[in-house]
C-alpha cells in the first residue's frame, strides 16, 4: 500500500510508553501511519474531530480521578457521520466494558496482551 492509502492512526492511551510502542510497531507497518497521539480521551474526541483520521485505537481508561471513559469517547467519535472508526485495544476485558465499547459504536475489541 502505498504512504497515501495507509491507514491514518489516531493512539489514545494515557501512557506515553504505550503510545512509544504502539508507534514503533506499527512505524514498520507500510500500511499504517501513526499521524496523532492522545492522552486523554478528550483529546482523542478533539483530535478525531479536526480529521485526518481513519482509525482511532482507544483505551478504556485514562488515568485516575474524574474525566471521560474510553467508551464515552468513543460513543463521541463514532456519532460524527464520516468520522474514524474505533478500535479499542485495553487490557480490561469484563463482559460489561466489552459491552460497553460495543453499545458505544466500537468497530472491534481487542486486548493489548493478545498474542500477536
């Protein structure tokens, strides 16, 4: 595939080294391209909302204390028509969070410790 018709990647996970592997796995992918990082899922609403996305790998959850769950971001992003798609890619893997992603418009589930 060539650099124009890679896949555009949004990685929203509060965890910068995450984020740092996410990108260097998927840096030697050529049908991939990491165009943006979030570290909050409200980042990850803002951003996918500007464009320039075509996928958004969502965490579920961003750091201690109050803000938006990943599965409310994602709810967000997928209402936008011509929005990014959603892909979560967590650690959390109770039926209720998977439901929860699912009911939010999520495009797939997957879990950050799945071999590869």
């Amino acid at each position: 595939m060539s650099e124009e018709n890679a896949i555009r990647l949004l990685l929203a996970d509060d965890h910068p080294v995450v984020r740092a592997g996410l990108r260097a796995v998927l840096d030697t992918e050529p049908d991939f391209r990491v165009v943006g990082e979030a570290a909050t899922a409200e980042e990850a609403v803002a951003r996918a909302a500007a464009g320039g996305f075509d996928v958004v790998l969502m965490d579920l959850q961003f750091g201690p204390g109050p803000g938006m769950h990943g599965s409310e971001a994602t709810a967000a992003i997928t209402a936008v028509p011509e929005g990014p798609r959603v892909l979560v890619l967590t650690t959390y893997d109770s039926d209720a969070d998977i439901l929860a992603a699912v009911e939010a418009g999520a495009s797939g589930y997957l879990l950050k410790d799945a071999p590869p």
